[in-house]
C-alpha cells in the first residue's frame, strides 16, 4: 500500500462524533498514516489537541479561523501560545483572512463588516507572531482575499512558512507563494469537473511545493461528492494528483511526505 498523508482534517467537528475511532482505522487501513486535525476556534483547537493525544497518527494545529473572529478574544497570543506548546501541536492554524460574500449579498452593516475586517488582520498578525516564536508554521485559510492576505503574511515569510490550504488560485498565484518559501495543498476538490484550476496548479507546482489534504469533513472527493469526506479520502485524490503531474503513485507519496514532514518538524 502506498503511503499518504492528510495534512488537513477538522476532526473535532460534529459530524466525527459518534465514529471517530472507526475514522481513523480507515485512513489507516486505507494507507493513510498520519492525519494533522486543525482547530478553528480556541476551544475547537483544545479538543484538536485532546484527540491528537488519543490516536498516535493524529497531530494538531491549533489557530482561530478568520470565520470565527466575532467570537473570539481581542487578544489571543497567551492562549494559543499555551496550545503551542504540546508536543503533539505541529503548527498554528487555521489561520487567515476571509472576505466571501454570496453573489449579490448586501453588506448589512458596514461599520460592522469594517471591524470584523480589522479583527481578522489583528488575529492573523498575532498568530503569525504566536508561530514565529514557537518556531512552527502556518496553515492558512483565505478566500477572496487572496491579496491582502499575501500582504499580512509576507513581512512574517522569511520566520514562518505557510501552506496555502484548499488552493484554488491560479498558477502565477501560487508562484508568488512558492517564492516565499510557502506551499499550497489540494483537496478533493481537484477530483471535480469544475476543478480544471486546481488540477493546472497541481500540474504546474514545483517538486516539494506542495501537500494533499481532505479539509474533510468538507470537500469529498469524486465517487463520495456530496457524503461526508474523511481522510481515507486521500486514497482517492491522490491518483488524480500523480496522473496530473504525470508521476508514479509511489514518487507522489514519496514527495508529498517529505515536504510534510519538513513543512510540520514536530510531525516525524
Ligand atoms: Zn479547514
């Protein structure tokens, strides 16, 4: 069986609840042998933390996801230094700036939207510097902010690296990320018809710029579009994956666990 990783699960999610053993027996029954589970909230990153601790091939990254600033403290370094500092916390995520709105969407509220906005940029800084003293890198969410969130990180790239995770940009895009020393990763999204910008990306990323994730339980890959994904469900994007980049399953593995290895160093 051919190895793989899942650099991006949320395990502590709802939906993992009530099987989460039988979960993570299938990724590895499914050659799946480690599985990085990320927080998106303090307390989401505590229990990301909690089953890190129960299951050897599970480790975490703890972070508050820029969807979840209204909820979150205006200061959080202490906090999630605290988290950091588990020997099981591979790094500080997800972390990042989102400014999806629905297609014709009003804005409510300008003067809320505009503090929300300035939340987001102090949490992300503050976790960027939460991870340059800890010495651990990023994973970080954008969406529709592809910019200014290049503009927050870049002043951090030469302490931090970044994983640019569920990469949907383009090509030039994600070399303007490579070049910072940063990486994307792809997710089952690569396996859908209107995937074409994400498979062009895979084809065009640089030998170890890159990682497979499922951002599960999001996302799942073709034949399970629609169900609940999983990580075993990176057995199935990763033949898309080495197909694309026209490579052997086993060099894919290969590449894609020595850049995780090295892009998460707690992980071994
Ligand atoms: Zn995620």
């Amino acid at each position: 069986m051919t190895e793989f990783f899942d650099t991006h699960a949320h395990l502590d999610f709802p939906d993992f609840a009530a099987d989460l053993p039988e979960v993570v027996a299938r990724a590895t029954a499914a050659g799946i042998t480690r599985i990085v589970t990320i927080g998106t909230t303090l307390e989401g990153s505590r229990r990301a933390v909690e089953i890190a601790e129960r299951f050897p091939s599970v480790f975490a990254a703890v972070g508050v996801h820029p969807g979840h600033v209204d909820e979150s403290p205006d200061e959080i370094r202490g906090a999630l230094s605290a988290l950091a500092a588990h020997p099981k916390v591979v790094a500080i995520g997800e972390i990042g700036l989102d400014f999806f709105r629905r297609p014709g969407e009003a804005v409510p509220d300008p003067g809320a939207d505009a503090l929300n906005r300035a939340k987001q940029v102090s949490l992300f800084r503050q976790q960027l510097e939460v991870a340059a003293a800890a010495g651990l890198n990023v994973v970080v969410h954008t969406r529709d902010s592809f910019r200014p969130t290049l503009d927050v990180f870049r002043p951090y790239s030469s302490a931090v690296r970044g994983v640019f995770h569920c990469w949907v940009g383009t090509v030039p895009e994600l070399e303007e990320v490579t070049a910072l020393g940063s990486l994307a990763s792809f997710t089952g999204i690569a396996t859908f018809k209107n995937g074409g910008n994400v498979r062009a990306a895979a084809a065009a990323a640089g030998k170890g710029t890159f990682m497979l994730e499922t951002d599960c339980p999001f996302l799942a890959p073709v034949p399970h579009r629609g169900k609940r994904c999983e990580p075993s469900h990176v057995a199935e994007l990763a033949p898309l994956i080495a197909a694309t980049r026209g490579c052997s399953l086993e060099a894919l593995s290969a590449e894609t666990c020595a850049t995780a290895r090295s892009f998460f160093p707690r992980m071994g």
